[in-house]
C-alpha cells in the first residue's frame, strides 16, 4: 500500500446549519492567507455532524491594489501609463490580469481541500454584486444616510486617490528619521521640529515663534492660535502677524486646544491639511487655502517659486527661504506619529475633496449595542474592546476613490447650462442613467431630455461591496436571504484591526439594509506570517504560496516567479537574496494534510501564527506514520474481518481497555476544541492520541499477541475501532489521508457506509463515554513511568540487544496489583526479559541496578553476565567528560540575548542528572567489579 501525496476528495452534498465565509480578498496570488486553516475544517465537521452546510466562496476587486498591480505591469512590459489608454480599454487590461491571476485564490483553496460550494462562486464586480451595491448606494442615499461634501479625506498622492481610515498606518518615529517616499527624488527626513518666526505687525522687534514638522504646508498658514490662559501672549491677544513668506497678515487667535506646554505654545493653522485645524478654523471662520495638489506637488496658490515643485523638494526650498529672511530659528528632534499610506508607502495628505460620504454614527451605534448585548459575539473576545472603541470614535465613512477599476458611482451632476457662480453642484442618483434623468427633470422642474447629465467618474471603495457579501452572495436585493433561521458562522483573517473594520461595515450596511445582522458569530483569525514572525510580502521574499509547499518547489522555480513578478529592480534583489537563505534546496513536497494539520496546530485565538516549512515537514512524517499504523491493521485483520457493531465492542484486556479510554479522551478533547474554536486543542489531542497511544504503545504492545494463530479477536475488533473512529475524527483537518484509509477499512455489518467519510457520522464524545477509564489511564501512567525507567538503564549501561530480567518492588501493596496487571506490556515495552514483582519486604537483588519510581516503587534491573565493567567503565568515563565540558561552558558563558533564564536553567539540571545518572552508574559497575571476575575470564 504506497502513500499517496494527495487524494482527489469525492464532491460532498449539503447536509440545521449554515456556515460561510465573507469573500477572502483578492490578494496577489501566490500568498497564504488564515481562513483557509479553519473554515474547512469547521465545514467538513458540521456536515459529518449531520448539519446543513454551506461555504460560499468569493473574492472581492481589492480595487486599490489590484489597479496598482496592473499600472505597474502596463509599464514594465509595455512602457505605458494608465492616463495614456481610455478607461474602458484599462479596464479591459485589468479584468485580462483578473483572469489569469485572480483564479489562482480559488485554486489554492482547491488544493488545500476547501470545502466550498463552487457553484456559488462570487466575486464583487460580477453583474450580480453590482446590482447589489448599487442598489445600496441609492437605498442609503434616499435614507439620507449617504451625501456628498467638500472636507478633508485621507489622500494617497502616489495612488491619486482617497483612502480609508483603516488604510492610515500610524507610524511612530523616536525622532530624526529618513524615509524614501514614492516619486522623491531623494530620502525625506522627518521626526524634526522646525522653529519659524512670525513677526507681529507693527512691532520690529517683536515675533511669535511657531514649531512645525510640516514646513511645506507653510504657504497653507492662515492664522496663529495660542491657549487664552497662556500668559506668554496675553499682550498679543487681537493683534496680527506677518506671514513669513508671503508678508499676509494673519490673526493671532485664541482657542482651548491648543496645548500650551508643548514646543512655544503657539501653533500654525492650516485648515485645508490637518484635520485638527480644520476643525479649530471652521470654530473661527477661518478659510481654508489647499496648497498641495494631488500629486504631491504646490498648488499656484503657492506663488510662481513654488508652484509644480513636490512637496518635500518645496520643503527646502521654504526652508531655505526663510533663512535668507532672517526668520528660521532652527530645528530639534521630535519623536511623532507619521500617517503612512498602508497601501502606497507614502505619506498620507489631508485634501478638501468633494466626496460621497456615509453617515456613520446611527449605524455605528446599532453595531456597538450589538456586540453589547450579546446578538453578536466577536472571538477571540479581545476584539470586543477595539469594537466599542472604534464605533464611539468613528467619523463618517468616505467610500470615494479616484480609480477606475471598482463600481463606478451612480451618481449624476446635473451639468446646467448657465451654472451661477455660487450654486453648489446638482448631483442626483439612480439605479440607471434614465431613473437618474427622472429624479434631474424632478427636481429642476425641467424636461429629461434637455438636461445633460456626466456621471461621476469615481469608485466605491472596495469595502463598500465587500461589506455587502453575506446577503448578495445569497441573492440580495432580488431577495433578502432568512439568515436568522441559520446558526451563521463567518471566518475571517486578521493580523491588524483591517478585518474587524471590514466585519464592522459589513454589521452596519447590513442591518440597515436588510434589517438583521449578516451573521451571530465572527472568528477573527490570528495573521500567518514567516517563521521569523514577519508579514509575508513579495519584496522580502518569504512568500508561501500553498502550493508550492504542498507539491514541493525548486528553488529556480521560486526564484523565476519573482523574475516573472512586478519587484522593482532593488526589490528583486533583496527578495531573491532571501529567498535563496530561506530555501537554499527549494521547499519540499510536504502535501495538503501536512499544510492543514501545522496551520490548524497553532492557537487560533492567539497571536500572529509564525509558519515555517520544517513544521510542516515534520507532519508530514506525522502523516507517513499514520499511514504506516493503517497499512499493520489492515494486514492484521485480513480480508475476513467483520467489525463488531461498536455498542458491543467490550475490551477483552487491560491494554484493549486503555486505548479505548484514550480513544474516547481525544474525540471529548476533539469536541471541546472544536466547541471553543482552540483548533491547537484539536491537532495536540489527534497527534498524541496517533502518535503516542496508538503507534508507540499500543500497536507495540499488540503485535507478540497477534503472533498467535488463529489471531484473538479482542485486539482486532479495538484496532478495527481505533482506525475508524480516529480516522473520522481526523477527517475535519487530514481529510485526503482520512478519505484514503477510511474507504479502504471493511464496513460495520447493518445500513449501507457512507460514501465518504466527510459525510460519515463524526464521533461523538457522549457515544463513546462507555471507553471512558480515567483511573485506568491513571494507573498505565505509572507502567509507562517504569518503562522510561528501564529504557534510561538500558541507554546508561548500553545494552542494545540483551534483555534483561526486571523486578519491581513496591512499598504498597495497592501499588503490586498495579503493575501486576500490566507485566506483559512492561516486558514488551521496556525491551526486557522476564518481568517480576519482589515483594515489599524482600531485599534489593545484588549486582542488580536500580532506578527509584517514587518514593515506595523501585525498578531492579539485572546487569551481571551482560555488562563487562572493564570495558564499559571507561565509555562512563569518556561520556561523564564530555558532559562535565558541556556544563563548564555552559556555566562559564555569557547568556545570549534573547536566551530565558528558565531554559538555561533547564539545560543546566538536566546535564547535572546526566552527570548523577553516571556517577551511579560507575559506582555500580565498580562494585561488581570488585566482587565478581569479568564475562571473559569465565
């Protein structure tokens, strides 16, 4: 029976339960993601369980980084620029990288035996997902939740584009520190303070001195504010500074929040790029003066010096300037949070746009009382708190993007044909152009067909339709989908708060649009990074596409596909350097069961989950194990064997007894993983119970029995039930290997077998409660401490193949009947001889070496006749120095950083009863020496 690699699972059928997933993101193929870890298993357990289930899968445009991809491909490959096409044929490029590349999601989750209903397969831009979203669109618009204002947004000047909150990295610098930005022509240094000198009108010699990291919004300035209290300028109170640049003059103004301690006490104002002076220039009247283009660069307003120049090459340039006027009072270390653009790299500006904004606060509201009540519970529980919090501090949501690839907005300016220099814009929205048309004729009063209507060339953002999925995947707005009726369960990936953001909007248009919550649960995923615990990323090379991990890659290969990637030329030189430490012979062929089991075998409702190839490596061998303890059952049972019904499966031994017992301890701790979503509990319980129960003990213990023909049917009938039943409940997480086994095993007489094990009855912790002997496991412990006993003996005296007489002798005479039971198994397991028990009160056997139990049990293990004490005392020796070199260096050296005291510690008694083990050894072959002459001069 050869080990296969993988299995073809056979297609499954829906089985009062629903689970599904909201759509994984359309990352860049090639990447691991952690929903796949759980959402299989989870799926495959309900339906054994006789649960209906459902897994839909989808994908959502990921609009921002799926364009990004494809502007960067246009120009590597063909030197174009997106402006340089028309949108529809840009478009026609990106849905051409959609389908050659945007597959290969689904494609992993095929190989990593996902579960999913795939003739539901959904992506966000399909006709149906856009009918949802925006049907969305108008239902919040005509609900006056959804509008259009100018304010500040956070602007990506590398994208063009607006960003979320959630895209807004807060990046904390100690002080000084360069960055190289996109499209600067040099590093940028930030975490500086500089001191700018605004002279006040009318006095010469008078000046406030302003502390600034932003110089170049300098031109942006239209006023000074200090704290009312702050004594320093209470003189100056009313009075106006001369702009430092311009020579404007500007009020001095008062206003509570400025925080008088920090830097002079007085602060620039700068209303159109910083969300704070916005909100102090709106309380004074100040106008707002936009400085910063969209690309980056200075706005005329700027002057013609300025005007075209980026921001940061303006930045010198300003700083220059003022230090020709005299009005530069130098610069210090400042430590200060950066916004970075998640999606970019680059520094994120606040812009005054005209945007489409969703009303948050009524929503958001509905989605904290949520979590608060109970209707919605968040796991792990910890992210209850980020939810409460970022629901009470949450603004409105701008869902605007200057790109092209996304839902276009349906939303029309009524373009007039003498627009009046003060009117604001008429924007109408609809379904289609001609709905919109009607409600323009409506509303201006004038006929349809003489307006000229020029749709709004803007997107959504992503997580507009994304946040639609649960009830658009299920036909939403054609028909809104009962889920109360389900238990829902959704799994997600997290490795920040970006998800728990994505389950928020989901929670809010949701509830608004459909009037119940898309789901009653939520597993928030840890996020699967590298072994060295860093994010996967194509620049540093440490991406694991499952794929590669399962079939097994060369390293040329994983070097081509960076080759073949979008890395700048510096970028594919750190990565393919990288790539080459980490995978210096490729990545070996490792198989599905192998990738699901070490995902699964981390906490999920911990941290981050750091992978490394050599975990999963070492379940491979896991794998080949059970594939090895299958092949010896099945050759034991033959092609005769009929199973016993399992309710009449009665243990005919101590030992059938205990692997029984064990058998129902791993389906108890299998549940209660599962029940509490700790897959880890799941994976230890499964790996212990194959590995340490079956194949080390029991399978060892059984095999002189089955010596004996015709085989006893006892044995047979526990190993027929160990296979089967641990199979099935290694199915949610091996399901290839368990398919495989499983329909090779000879079915249990009465009703016709399941067709697959996946729709095989998972075993129950309840039926199998009768196996159940703690106290029975309690006693074998002590057998199992003995055999470890005898097994450290052997090891110290090198006794390869005798096999020595064994006594054990205890104090207590409840303890005799303990191991009496289990001499067989001691004999078998601890690779002695005859095994015996020596009565309490009997003396210690001579020449005999002992090892202490406990403090009433003692093992004796017979050496004379086995161990020449003239050739072994000077192997003790040479050992005893070798160690005695270990633990002087390990004394003598410096810990390492990052080295735990409590494993150097460890280390250290460990050696130390290494060295006590050999004392006593040589101690003991000294003595025989001494009284008996050697094996060779007999």
């Amino acid at each position: 029976m050869k080990s296969p690699r993988n299995m073809v699972k056979r297609k499954m059928s829906p089985g009062p339960c629903l689970l599904h997933t909201v759509p994984n993101m359309l990352r860049l193929p090639g990447t691991l993601g952690g929903c796949e870890r759980a959402s299989s298993n989870q799926n495959i357990r309900h339906r054994m369980r006789g649960d209906q289930v459902l897994w839909v899968p989808g994908s959502d445009h990921a609009g921002i980084a799926t364009q990004a991809v494809v502007e960067k491909q246009l120009w590597k490959e063909r030197g174009v620029r997106r402006h340089e096409l028309s949108r529809e044929d840009f478009l026609r490029e990106v849905w051409k990288w959609k389908e050659e590349k945007g597959g290969e999601i689904c494609e992993q989750l095929r190989v990593l035996g996902a579960s999913l209903d795939w003739d539901r397969e959904c992506f966000t831009m399909d006709a149906g997902s856009s009918v949802a979203v925006t049907e969305a669109f108008v239902r919040l618009y005509k609900a006056g939740l959804l509008y259009r204002n100018r304010q500040l947004v956070n602007w990506s000047c590398a994208l063009r584009s607006a960003i979320s909150d959630i895209e807004v990295e807060s990046r904390p610098l100690p002080g000084c520190t360069e960055l190289r930005l996109p499209d600067s022509p040099t590093p940028v240094s930030f975490g500086l303070l500089f001191s700018v000198a605004f002279p006040v009108d009318g006095e010469s010699d008078a000046e406030v001195v302003v502390g600034t990291t932003r110089p170049e919004t300098l031109p942006g300035d239209v006023a000074v504010a200090v704290h009312p209290d702050d004594s320093r300028y209470t003189h100056l109170h009313g009075r106006q500074l001369c702009h430092p640049l311009t020579g404007q003059l500007l009020p001095l103004i008062t206003d509570c929040a400025v925080q008088p301690h920090l830097g002079t006490g007085a602060v620039k104002v700068t209303p159109a790029h910083s969300p704070a002076d916005a909100e102090l220039g709106a309380r004074h009247g100040l106008s707002p003066l936009s400085v910063i283009a969209e690309d980056g660069t200075m706005t005329s307003l700027c002057g013609d010096w300025l005007q075209g120049l980026h921001r940061f090459v303006a930045r010198e340039k300003i700083l220059s300037a003022l230090r020709e006027r005299g009005l530069f009072r130098g610069f210090q270390d400042h430590p200060m949070v950066l916004p970075i653009c998640s999606r970019s790299g680059d520094v994120v500006e606040y812009l005054p746009k005209s945007q489409w904004f969703v009303r948050c606060r009524e929503m958001g509201d509905r989605a904290a009382k949520a979590v608060e009540s109970g209707a919605l519970e968040l796991s792990p529980s910890f992210h209850q708190k980020n939810w409460q919090h970022w629901f009470s501090h949450t603004g409105d949501w701008c869902v605007s993007r200057q790109l092209w690839w996304g839902h276009q907005i349906p939303a029309y300016l009524v373009v007039e044909e003498h627009t009046q220099g003060d009117t604001k814009d008429c924007w109408v929205v609809g379904r289609t152009e001609a709905e919109a048309r009607e409600v323009a004729a409506e509303m201006t009063g004038r006929p349809g067909a003489e307006l000229t209507l020029e749709r709004d060339p803007d997107v959504l953002d992503t997580w507009f339709s994304s946040a639609l999925f649960p009830f658009s995947a299920l036909g939403w707005p054609q028909e809104t989908p009962d889920l109360a009726r389900f238990y829902p369960l959704s799994l997600l990936e997290t490795g920040s708060d970006l998800l728990l953001f994505w389950v928020g909007r989901m929670v809010m248009l949701g509830t608004q649009l459909t009037g119940q919550l898309p789901f009653s649960k939520v597993l928030l995923h840890s996020m699967v990074r590298d072994r060295q615990g860093r994010k996967m990323s194509k620049s540093l090379g440490n991406v694991l596409d499952p794929r590669d991990i399962i079939s097994g890659v060369e390293l040329q290969v994983l070097q081509e596909k960076l080759r073949d990637g979008n890395l700048d030329p510096a970028e594919l030189v750190i990565a393919a350097s990288a790539q080459r430490k980490d995978f210096p012979h490729g990545i070996p062929e490792c198989g599905t069961d192998a990738l699901r089991f070490a995902l699964c075998s981390h906490g999920a409702l911990g941290g981050d989950l750091h992978l490394s190839v050599s975990e999963v490596l070492s379940f491979r061998h896991f794998c080949n194990k059970i594939w090895n303890a299958l092949r010896f059952i099945l050759n034991a049972l033959g092609e005769k064997f009929i199973p016993q019904p399992a309710e009449e499966l009665s243990p005919a031994s101590p030992m059938d007894a205990w692997i029984l017992s064990c058998l129902a301890r791993t389906a108890r701790d299998c549940e209660r993983g599962f029940l509490t979503r700790e897959l880890a509990l799941v994976t230890h319980a499964l790996h212990h119970f194959w590995l340490h129960n079956l194949c080390d003990v029991y399978l060892e213990t059984v095999k002189p029995v089955l010596l004996h023909l015709p085989h006893p049917p006892g044995p047979l009938q526990v190993l027929f039930s160990c296979a089967d039943v641990g199979l099935r409940l290694l199915a949610p997480l091996m399901p290839f290997l368990a398919e495989e086994l499983w329909q090779r095993l000879p079915p249990r007489p009465g009703g016709a077998p399941a067709p697959s094990i996946c729709v095989a009855p998972y075993p129950s912790a309840r039926s199998l409660e009768r196996w159940h002997q703690p106290e029975l496991e309690r006693h074998f412990s002590r057998v199992q401490e003995a055999v470890q006993a005898l097994r450290a003996l052997r090891a110290t005296y090198q006794l390869t193949k005798a096999r020595p007489r064994v006594l054990l002798q205890s104090s207590e005479p409840g303890e005799q009947g303990l191991f009496e039971a289990f001499l067989e198994p001691l004999r078998t397991l601890g690779h002695c001889g005859a095994v015996g028990l020596l009565p309490p009160a009997a003396a210690a056997p001579s020449g005999w070496a002992q090892a202490a139990l406990s403090d009433t049990v003692q093992v004796y293990m017979e050496l004379q006749g086995l161990v020449d004490p003239q050739t072994h005392l000077p192997r003790l020796a040479a050992r005893r120095h070798k160690l005695q070199k270990q633990l002087d260096g390990l004394i003598a050296r410096t810990p390492s950083e990052g080295e735990g005291e409590t494993q150097r510690q460890q280390r250290l008694s460990s050696l130390q009863l290494e060295l006590s083990k050999l004392d006593k050894a040589a101690s003991h072959l000294q003595h025989l020496m001494d009284v008996s002459p050697s094996p060779g001069e007999l």
